[in-house]
C-alpha cells in the first residue's frame, strides 16, 4: 500500500540498481493455497479481485470487489483491500471513503489507519497524515513515514527524541524498541537500529516487523548470513506472508542468486500481486541480467498498478540517464519528486541527467537538494558533485 523502501548501491561515479524491500505487515491468512475445504466468501472476493489485478484486470477488480464489500460493509479485510486498489489507480478520494466507512465501524483498526495516513501524505495534508499513522501504531510499520512527515514538517528532530524516551522508559515493550529501531532505520543508522531489532526479538522472537526490520538492517550493513536466517525463519513461521517473501527475494537478487529470487517474486505475486514492488525487482533482475529495455517496461508496469511507487521512477532514471535518454529521465524523476519531494537519490540523479546535459545551475540545484537528505551516502556524493561544479554544499548537515 505504501511507498516501500528501495536499498540503493553507490559508488563513487555510478548509480546501481538495488531490489526493492516491503514494509512488513500483520499476519494475515492469504486466501492463495488455503486449506481444502476452507470456506470464506471474503477469502474468495479478495482471491477473484487478485486474480484479476494479476492479469491486468484492474478495472474488473475494482468493480466486482466493490459489489462484495456493499453487501458486507463489515468486513474488514475486502474493504482494505478496495481501498488499496482505489487508492493505486490514483483515485484518492474514493480510497478515503472506504476507509473511512472501516473506521466508523471499528475505530482503532490499525491497518487501516496506516492506509489513511497514506492517502493523506500523498495530498501532502502532513498534520493529517501524521494523526493517522499515530493512531496506527503500534503493529504498522508507520514509522518510516512518520519521519519522512516530520522531516518535512521540520520538527523531526523532536519527534526522535519523544520514540527515544519512550523506548528507554518502557525497554519492556517490544513494540517501543522497535519504533526507535525503524527511527535509526529511516535516518541511516543502520548500526544503532539494528541494536532496537535486536532488543524487540529478545521481547518478541516471532515478531514480523522485527523479523523483517533486522533482516534489512543486516542487509545494510552487508551481513547477509544473518538476514538470510532471519527471512527464512520469518517465512517458516508465517507461510503466507507476502513482506517476509519479498525480502528474501530481495536478498537472493542482491546476492545474485538470480534464479532463487525469481522463484520467490513468483511466490510473492502469486500471494499480493497489487503491489508495485513486485515488478520494480522483476525490473531490477532484468537490469542485472542486461535486459534493459524489458527492465522499463516491469518498471511501467509498477507504475501502472500504483502512480506512488517512488522506486519505479527512481529505476526508470537510472536505465533512461544511462542510456542518454535524458528527456524520459527527466520525466520519470521530476514525477518521482511529486511523490517524494525530499527523496535524495531522486533529487541527486536528476542533477546528474541535468549535468550531463551541461544544465549547470539546474544540476548544483538538485545536488543541493540531495546534499540536504537524510541520506549520508547521497550527500556525499552530491557533495563532491557540487565541488565539481564550482557550488558550495549548504551548511545544514
């Protein structure tokens, strides 16, 4: 449902392609590979409605999953699960109508406040956004997003510190360890946020969203034996769920196991193919095994299911920038700034396609922009950047 985070590989001159890694989710039993005999009506909607989503139907989805939820306004599961496609197809105001419908119904539904705050960051209402992945938590990985909305907001800062004296107050929940985990996570403190992970599992060994956080914290820090036991005791102890899958396909691609993460993205669209991620590592694995072109068109594909996938336009710039296409990477990353206004790795490969084109003062702009990220990795590179154009990186880091 959300923008999911993508693990970029930088190098001194060279932007890499990394696969594409899914915010966990609660365990929810997938109606793909139910037992024989299972009997749900709303398993079966919500099989039919993915059914069609697989096969390009989306239309077809909307509209025979809308029909099932009018008739049973009390199911939760199928109605997420409209407002999800609703709100893919860019159809905002609708998505937050059927959530809202959820809520009147069962106030403190956690999962779909997430979505909510979803809708409400991607119309750029902050406060809003803000109020509704709070009320998410804990059991939503809302984290993340709440500190990209804080960051905006300029008072992220505080919020750190507020998720930090309530881990250290309470270290017996492990809920609040792994906030302040997901925290160091967004802001690149990979070392740090792995410590909370650590400290969550200790409370909770079977915690999805610690299962899965610590993998990519392992990740980023190039541990993968480690992340690899992690997913795959995560995928044994919750068969069908779609985050742990798409992580450990993740994994395999990123260590060029190309043939087990391919089986693993089958998996994982088999199991929620309405998710855009799914196609931005198909993407991913055909740009490493040179297929460019078929890589675009996964990418398109992402961007087809969801307007909001900020990893699809990210890879788009990268295969258009480095096949001098520069008017299509133009396009895909200015749009992925739409998204994500604040996005490093956009804002610092979009300087790099303008100075390619000898596009001075619009290349020292966004290199700017991306020296002032988050993301260390990122400033350091525009910051080298920038020396070579002459500029001077702002004093804010």
């Amino acid at each position: 449902m959300k923008n999911l985070p993508v693990r970029l590989l930088f190098a001194a001159m060279a932007f890499f392609l990394a696969p594409c890694a899914a915010h966990a989710q609660t365990a929810v039993l997938n109606p793909v590979d139910l037992p024989t005999g299972f009997e749900s009506n709303s398993a079966q909607a919500m099989e039919q409605a993915r059914a069609r989503v697989a096969a390009g139907d989306f239309t077809g989805a909307v509209r025979e999953l809308s029909i099932y939820v009018a008739a049973h306004p009390k199911e939760r599961a199928p109605a997420r699960l409209l407002g999800d496609l609703y709100y893919r197809q860019g159809d905002l105001a609708t998505a937050e109508r059927v959530y809202r419908a959820i809520i009147l119904n069962v106030a403190d539904d956690r999962e779909t406040h997430n979505r909510l705050g979803a809708v409400y960051a991607t119309q750029n209402r902050i406060d809003d956004a803000i109020a509704e992945y709070t009320k998410s938590l804990p059991g939503t990985d809302s984290i993340a997003d709440l500190v990209a909305l804080h960051q905006r907001k300029g008072d992220l800062a505080a919020y750190r510190k507020s998720v930090e004296r309530d881990a250290e107050s309470m270290p017996s929940i492990s809920s609040l360890q792994g906030d302040l985990g997901a925290v160091y996570l967004a802001e690149h403190e990979y070392s740090r946020a792995l410590l909370y992970f650590l400290k969550e599992l200790d409370l909770s060994p079977n915690s999805i969203l610690g299962l899965n956080h610590a993998a990519i914290a392992y990740m980023d820090l190039g541990a993968y034996d480690k992340a690899f036991d992690l997913l795959n005791r995560c995928r044994a102890k919750y068969q069908y769920e779609y985050s742990c899958t798409l992580n450990l396909a993740a994994a395999d691609l990123e260590t060029r196991q190309f043939e087990k993460g391919k089986a693993l993205l089958d998996r994982a669209e088999q199991l929620e193919p309405e998710h855009p991620e799914i196609n931005v590592n198909y993407g991913y694995l055909a740009d490493a095994q040179g297929n460019w072109k078929q890589a675009v068109s996964y990418y398109v594909k992402a961007l087809q299911i969801s307007p909001y996938t900020r990893d699809a336009y990210l890879d788009l710039g990268v295969d258009y920038e480095q096949h001098h296409l520069y008017d299509l990477a133009e396009s895909a990353l200015l749009k992925g700034l739409s998204v994500v206004p604040t996005d490093g790795a956009l804002h610092y490969l979009l300087g790099r396609t303008y100075q390619d084109q000898k596009k001075h003062d619009l290349a020292v702009e966004q290199f700017q922009a991306a020296f002032r990220s988050n993301d260390p990795a990122v400033a350091t590179l525009a910051k080298v950047r920038i020396s070579q154009l002459g500029g001077s990186a702002p004093q804010l880091r």
